[in-house]
C-alpha cells in the first residue's frame, strides 16, 4: 500500500466518498418524515401521510425518523457495499499495525534523516534495534525520495554527508553501515541533540 495518512487514504475509501454514510444511505432507501411549519396556517403540521405505510427508522443521534421505501434489492447491494467496507478498513488496520509501521507509523515524506539514538540499551537489546531499522529501510524508506542516517553517540556518526537519494544501491549501503555499528555507551543529551541538529541542517530533509 502507498505511504499516505489515514486522512487522505480515507478521502479515497472513506464511507462519505463512496456514499455509505448513515444519512447518505437514508437519503437512498427512504425520505425524512417531517413536522414543519406551514406559514399560510400560522402554525406547525405533521405530515402524516405516511404514517402506518411504510417502516420507519429513528436516528439516535438528532431523534430524526425516515420511513423506508427502497426494495429488497436495493437494501442487498448497500449489505454488499457496507460489507466490503468494513473489510477494506481491517485491511488497512491490519497494515497499519503489522511489521515496521507498528513501531514508526507511516512515513510520509519524501526526504528524511533518521537519527539513531540507542540510548543505553543492552547489547541483546542492540540487535532488536537495528533489526527493526533495517525493517523500516526495506519496507517504507525505498518508497521515498532521499534519507540519510545519523548516529547520536560521543563520536557522531553519518552515513552520507547529506540527504541521498533512494536505490537499491543506496539501501544496502544503508544496511551495511548499520550492522557494522558497534554498541557503545549511551549518549549524552548533548550529543542526542547535536544528531538532531545535524539532521535538520539538511535543507532538503522535510520538517
């Protein structure tokens, strides 16, 4: 799946864009049953032609009421419709939650510099870390424009000097510096702080 936010990816498969909203869905089985005012008579009339001839339904949420007209077959497709939205939204949690966005989230920009910061760490610990990086490199950072690599210690520590732009080349690159870091007591914060420093001086690096 595209790196793209839940916001937008709900602009494209959003209940609202396909017209399964509960009162999009009203608005295709049924009309609202109204009390309105009618000014020549100086005084709010129930319609009430309705009543007794067709079933009605009340939204909780505004105590609205729509009596229901659409046939059975009608009513089956939107079942249909509904059900595969529901499953396309498991899917996406799904994706959501599985492997390296479980840990990072989505990464939605095009360039970025990504600060390792190993803290203190065990050395057990150590391998874990660098496991879930490479997971992110491979499963997110190939489908974006330039990254780089930066690790917060006492001697900072750069993959590239700058931004570089995204290959398989560059990615195995990446990954081979990454496993050949070796652990180190944790850093300072001076020195967590200048590893960010260096990482937003890239102009290119998105903010």
């Amino acid at each position: 799946q595209a790196l793209v936010s839940s916001s937008k990816w709900l602009q494209c498969h959003g209940l609202k864009r396909n017209k399964l909203s509960l009162s999009q869905i009203l608005s295709q089985i049924g009309f609202q049953h109204r009390k309105d005012y009618v000014t020549t008579l100086g005084k709010p009339v129930a319609s009430r032609y309705a009543d007794g001839l067709f079933p009605q339904y009340q939204r909780a949420q505004d105590g609205s009421v729509y009596n229901l007209t659409a046939k059975k077959a009608l009513i089956l497709r939107l079942v249909d419709c509904l059900t595969g939205a529901i499953e396309l939204y498991k899917r996406r949690m799904e994706w959501l939650t599985s492997e390296s966005r479980l840990l990072f989230g989505v990464i939605q920009e095009r360039c970025i510099g990504i600060v390792l910061d190993f803290g203190s760490v065990a050395p057990s610990e150590f391998d874990l870390c660098r496991e879930a990086l490479s997971m992110v490199l491979v499963e997110q950072v190939t489908q974006i424009a330039k990254f780089n690599l930066i690790r917060a210690a006492q001697d900072l520590m750069k993959w590239q000097q700058k931004s570089t732009p995204v290959s398989e080349q560059t990615i195995q690159s990446a990954l081979r510096w990454l496993w050949k870091l070796e652990h180190v007591t944790a850093a300072s914060h001076p020195h967590s702080a200048e590893a960010l420093l260096q990482a937003m001086s890239d102009e290119e690096v998105s903010s």
